[in-house]
C-alpha cells in the first residue's frame, strides 16, 4: 500500500513562486498551470491526516491567496491510493463537513498495485 496526497493549485507558472511564500511550503511538483505539493505516505508510516492539513493551511491563507486571484474554486485536495486487493477508504463527518465548507475538491484515484510495478503518474 501506498498514498499521495496532492495539494493542487491551479495557476499560472509566474504564480508558482507567490504561493510557495505564501503557504511557506515548497511545491515538489509541477504540472503545467498546477502548482503541487505531494506528501508521500508508504504503509509504516504514521499517518498524514491530509485533509486537516491542507484545509487548515488553506484558509488559514484564505484572503492572502485572493490577493493573487486564486480562489478555493482553482484548488483540489487528492488522495491518491495503491493497493492490493478491495480498495476501501472511510471518512469522518467533521472532515468532510471541513472541506465541504471550504468549498475545496475532494478527488480520490485508486490503483491496483502488481507485483513491483506501480502506474506512472505523469
């Protein structure tokens, strides 16, 4: 088992360098116009509560990302899941009330993970 957590920005690349100062957290991946954050989670890990995370910073940020003319419409939130086998996830009501209120993407891919392959992301 392996996750991502995606925190995805859509803006333009001149942008890019504005958000990092504002989120004070470097994007370790960019894809075209979107500005990312991925957090890797591997199956010992402890877990990445990624919607309290992201959430938190995001509108603890709110009107400084507004400033620059992106709104919670140009950001998505992705858990991004390989597995072996049933793929089932479960999510609290008071993180789904949290980023429902935010007005924030919630987007959920699942990957069946083979013997030593994983699907190129890209």
């Amino acid at each position: 088992m392996k996750l991502n957590y995606w925190l995805s920005i859509e803006a333009k690349n001149h942008l890019h360098h504005a958000i990092t100062e504002i989120l004070g957290v470097e994007s370790n991946q960019s894809k075209g116009d979107n500005w990312l954050w991925i957090v890797t989670q591997n199956e010992n890990d402890q877990y990445f509560d990624f919607i309290n995370v992201f959430v938190d910073l995001l509108t603890s940020r709110k009107q400084k990302l507004q400033e620059f003319g992106i709104t919670f419409a140009d950001i998505s939130i992705w858990m991004i899941y390989w597995h072996d086998g049933q793929c089932n996830m479960e999510f609290d009501p008071e993180r789904m009330k949290k980023i429902g209120n935010a007005g924030i993407n919630l987007c959920i891919t699942c990957y069946e993970e083979y013997e030593n392959t994983k699907p190129e992301l890209g």
